[in-house]
C-alpha cells in the first residue's frame, strides 16, 4: 500500500487523561506500518510553525483574531495530514476528531475519492476520578504548582473540562455512529499492559473485517 492508494483510518476516543496519546504512541513505536496524530498537537503544530501546512496563514489569522477554526478548514487540515503519512504506512490513528457534525461531513466529502477509509473506532473510557487524577499529573509534570492542582477551585475546573470533553466526545462517537462504524471500548482502569493489549487486538480485528 502506498499513501496515495489506500490508507485504513482508526478513530480513538475518549475522555481527557484516558491515554489515548500515550496508547496510539506505544502501538506506533510496535507496528511500523503505522502512524498516530492528535488533531489538537497538529493544528498548534501548524500554528507555530512546527508543522507544514498549506493553510497554516489561515489557522494562524484564526488563532490572531481569536477566532474558531472552521470546520471546513479543520477538516481539510486533518485530510492533508493523513495523505502524507510515511510511503510505507497502512494504518492511521487519530484522535481529537470531529469537533462536530459539520466538520465531519465535510471530512467525509473529502475523502470520497482519495483512498482513505475508516475501519473503526476506539473508545478509551476512563471514570471522572481517573481523568481528573491524570489531568493533575499532566499539569504538575508540566511545572504547575501541586498546591494550585490540588485547591477546591482547581478541582470545580478540572471536572468541568471533564463534563465539557464528554459532551465533545458524545457527539464524536454518534458521528462514528452515522457511518456504520464500529465502536470497541476498552477501560482505560485497567493496567497499561492490559490496555494496550486489548487495543493491539481491536486493530488486528478491524483490519481483518471480524468486528
């Protein structure tokens, strides 16, 4: 397969903290034919000069005017990414995609004719108390002060990004949903082991059509 013939897309989803980064890295870093990216990590990439980009001035206008990227942009810029993954790359994962419905369809829209086809989804599910513990590493590993991570007001904030992500997140998955896509959770609770196991296993089946 090359990259501008056939390019197997997998979604994955899943509240802040859940490992969705850290899982779809560690899969990459065991399968050479494929690649990850998060949509966020790309468009701040494009944002601040790190990653090429034939729209960067428009996400950079955006970003000066404090303006939302569109979804026709956004969705462009996720397509762009995906065409050029490594010549030698079969399987993409993406995270952070869609924002909403209109991203989405204008997404689909665009890929109809390039190559790239969507064999499914991941749900990585984490509990409220398990995003928000992680959430808090995040943010001390980072350099902010634990005292700061660990006040009453810092814990209101971090459970509603929590509750904000989710309402994101229902709408991701019902997107998956509109395309007869399947969707495979897997609990981010369990052991790092685990779940890497589960979700080396859940793309083995997506390519191989068993779901």
């Amino acid at each position: 397969m090359s990259k501008r013939g056939e390019i197997d897309v997998v979604y994955v989803a899943g509240p802040p903290g859940a490992g969705k980064t850290s899982v779809t890295e560690a899969y990459q870093a065991q399968h050479p034919y494929t690649e990850q990216f998060g949509t966020g990590e790309l468009v701040w990439g494009i944002r601040d000069g790190d990653v090429d980009s034939r729209y960067a001035s428009m996400i950079r206008e955006a970003a000066q005017n404090g303006t939302s990227i569109s979804g026709a942009l956004f969705s462009r810029v996720v397509h762009e990414r995906i065409m050029r993954v490594n010549d030698s790359a079969e399987t993409v994962m993406v995270t952070g995609f869609p924002h909403d419905y209109s991203d989405w369809k204008i997404f689909n829209e665009t890929v109809a004719d390039s190559g790239v086809s969507a064999i499914g989804s991941v749900f990585l599910d984490a509990k409220l108390a398990t995003s928000i513990t992680r959430m808090q590493e995040r943010d001390i590993e980072k350099g902010v002060n634990p005292d700061t991570v660990n006040s009453l007001e810092e814990l209101s904030l971090y459970e509603k990004r929590y509750y904000d992500l989710m309402g994101r997140l229902a709408i991701r998955l019902d997107c998956y949903k509109q395309v007869g896509l399947d969707i495979v959770t897997i609990s981010a609770e369990n052991s790092r082991d685990q779940v890497l196991s589960e979700f080396d296993e859940t793309i083995r089946t997506f390519k191989e059509g068993e779901v």
